[in-house]
C-alpha cells in the first residue's frame, strides 16, 4: 500500500495556498514538506498538523493506492 497526497494539493489551490505557506502555517519541516511531495510516508503528527492547519480531515489529504497502481508497467524484453 503507498500514499497519494494529490487530494493534499488540490486542496491547497482550492485555498489558494503554496508549499512555503503552508510550511510555515503548520509548523512542519521543509523536509516533511519534501517528502509529501515524492509520495512518501510522513508521520502522522505532519498530517494532523497539516489538517488543523488546513481545516479538513485525513482522507482530505491522504489517499491509499495498491503498490500495482504506483509501479510503473515492465516491459518484457526478449533474450536476444
């Protein structure tokens, strides 16, 4: 199971909020910031910092996708 924060951004437009803002209006690291943006696990205290911050709930935020929907297709390759 990987995490998804593209519900995250959309709300941030719908705000009409950056990163950097947000950043700061949270009181998260720029390093947690970071690592939402390439899809990786963060602790949960971001994400309720991130929610209070944002005025939503978790599932506002946060979507779970099977690690089949992440991975990129392999392409077979023949044995020559």
């Amino acid at each position: 199971m990987a995490v998804n924060y593209n519900k995250l951004w959309k709300l941030m437009i719908d705000k009409s909020i950056n990163k950097t803002e947000l950043t700061h209006l949270a009181g998260i690291s720029t390093n947690a910031m970071a690592k939402l943006g390439r899809n990786e696990d963060v602790r949960v205290n971001v994400l309720e910092k991130l929610c209070t911050t944002l005025d939503c709930k978790l599932d506002d935020i946060v979507e779970f996708v099977s690690d089949s929907e992440t991975s990129p297709k392999k392409e077979k390759t023949t044995g020559r």
